[in-house]
C-alpha cells in the first residue's frame, strides 16, 4: 500500500489537464468558493512577520500566488509537473514569478529542508491526506521547517462521511450548470444514474468512520489496469489532527470547517447569493465566521483546517 499510495497520487495529478481543471475549481463550484475564501482570510490575518513561506502541495498556486503577492519569498513545492507549469504561468501573470521558488518534489522526502528555514509552512486542500501511510510523519516534518505559524487543512473524515452516502452532493455546489467544465457536465449527465443505482451502504459507511481510509485494493488493481483511480487518501478526526499537532510542539491550535454552514443551504439560494456581490462578500463573511466554530469542525465541506504556532 505504501509505495502504491505515492503512485497512484503521482499518476493522478500529473495528468496533462489536471493545473488548468483545478485552477478553475473557483469558477464552478460554491463550495470550493468559500474553503478558498475561509483561508485566505485565516492567511491574509496571520501575515505579521512572515517573510518567507513554504507551500506544501501548492498546486496552481491559489495561495502561493497570493502571498507571493503580499511580499513573501514562497517556496512552491508540488508533486505534479503540470499544476506548477499552470502556477507558473498565473504567476507571470501576476507578475510575481521572481517571488517563488518552483520544486517538484513529494512531501513525503522534505530532507532536504532544514529545521525552522520557514516562517510559515501551510498545505491545503489535502497533501497531507495523500500521503497515506505517512500522513503523521509528514505534518512533523512540516512542523520541523516552520519557525512561527503552521496552517494546513486535510480530508475530513467526518465531513467526507456524508459525501459517501451521497454521490450527488456536488450537483449542490455547481454555480453555472450551463458551463462547459467537464467535471460540472460530468455531475450533472451521471445525475440520474446515481441516483438510480443508489443504496445506503452502512458497511461503507461504517468501514470509513473506524479507519478513515478512502481507496484501497481496488484502486491498486485500477492502477495496475493502466487507470487512473483517485488517491488513496486518508481522513482525520478533529482530536485526532489536534493530538498530532500538539504531539510535534504545536501551541494555541485551532481547527475550523470551512463549508459546514453551506451545507445548510439547498443549490438555489447558494446560487443567489453567489451571484450578488454584496450578499456574496456577506455570506463569505459569515461563513468563515461559524465554520471557525470549533464545534462545526469537522462537518465542513470535506476538508478540516488546523492553525497553531511554534
Ligand atoms: C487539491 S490540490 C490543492 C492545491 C492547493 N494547495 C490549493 O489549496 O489550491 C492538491 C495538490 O497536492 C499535490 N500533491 C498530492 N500529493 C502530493 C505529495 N505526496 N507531495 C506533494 N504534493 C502532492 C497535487 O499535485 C495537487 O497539486
């Protein structure tokens, strides 16, 4: 499983169209709207004294882009080729590409950084969950290269619960249905059949909730075919991220759930709101008001944020 794991996470992401379908997360669906939102608010709050920043799993460059463009010398780091050629391409155009240092490399080897060489270290959007079997060893080694604020947000096994008893879930968060995004057309064309075939599977359901894994036998076989099955991701318990954190010498640890008060909210009314700048800038707001509820943690979205300092 170990190797298998890294391999799978490294096909998957390396596919040709992967940096220009993520960079576009933003523009389709709502939900990834507000985590987005959720932590560049935590980030643009939490910039005193951080000059340099090291972003674990960075992607097309959502947040290194950002704090590139707030000063900060960002080191880029990403397992995927074709996500830094797309940050890499959004930076020049922000004209920030002199600001980011581009690595490609796995968070699973971080060797070759020293102890404390960064003053903030973040990963979000769930690296660190990809990494199974090794996810504990490396938010240490997070830990490790960071001097003063760690932030990073990793699959939630309690919001992914719901998820797997509802394979519709994403139609709810599909801001223009008329886009021509193929994961937005894909939702909404497999729309009926899912529902179809659907049958609460307590089995699967309780099978997650006891050891967290997402993927396995079937996803090695998949691979092994030639395919290319999602990660084998693993998520986290509220107290079981805070332990970890606390274990490696994190202090003052916060966790929040971007996305659990959307939840709420049936697809009309997000979408309302979502295509009114004023009630759009409100909503934002007031979801990262309540989703920093601790008591909402681990029912956001599918991910779970955690802060703390050294
Ligand atoms: C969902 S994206 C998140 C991107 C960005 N952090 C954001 O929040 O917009 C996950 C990223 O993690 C990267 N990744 C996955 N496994 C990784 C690993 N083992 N080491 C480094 N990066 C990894 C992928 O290539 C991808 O760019």
């Amino acid at each position: 499983m170990m190797d298998y794991s890294r391999k799978i996470s490294e096909r998957l992401w390396n596919m040709p169209d992967k940096g220009e379908l993520e960079s576009r997360r933003e523009a389709t669906f709502i939900d990834d709207i507000i985590q987005k939102s959720h932590i560049e608010k935590e980030l643009l709050s939490h910039l005193d004294g951080i000059k340099t920043v090291f972003d674990g799993g960075a992607g097309c460059g959502r947040f290194s882009i950002l704090l590139a463009k707030k000063g900060c010398a960002v080191t880029h780091f990403d397992i995927s080729q074709p996500m830094i050629d797309k940050a890499k391409e959004l930076a020049a155009k922000e004209g920030v590409l002199d600001k980011i240092t581009f690595v490609n490399g796995a968070l699973e080897d971080l060797k070759g950084f020293n102890d404390k060489t960064f003053d903030m270290v973040i990963s979000f959007d769930a690296p660190i969950s990809y990494t199974y079997p090794n996810q504990k060893k490396v938010i240490g080694e997070l830990v490790r290269i960071c001097r003063k604020q760690i932030m990073i947000s990793v699959s939630s096994r309690l919001g992914t619960l719901p998820y797997l008893a509802n394979p519709i879930q994403k139609c709810q968060f599909i801001l223009d249905e008329t886009c021509d995004d193929p994961f937005v057309k894909w939702c909404i064309g497999n729309k009926e059949n899912a529902i179809e075939a659907y049958h609460f599977n307590k089995d699967a359901v309780m099978k997650l909730y006891k050891d967290g894994l997402m993927g396995g036998d079937s996803e090695i076989a998949e691979y092994e075919n030639g395919g290319t099955p999602w990660c084998i991701t693993y998520t986290f318990m509220p107290d079981e991220l805070e332990d970890i954190l606390k274990h490696y010498g994190v202090k003052n640890i916060k966790l929040a759930g971007p996305g659990a008060y959307a939840r709420t909210l049936p697809r009309e009314l997000l979408v309302k709101i979502m295509n009114d700048s004023k009630q759009r800038s409100d909503f934002l707001d007031f979801c990262h008001y309540y989703d920093s509820n601790p008591f909402v943690c681990g029912m956001g979205k599918d991910n779970l944020f955690a802060q703390g300092k050294l």
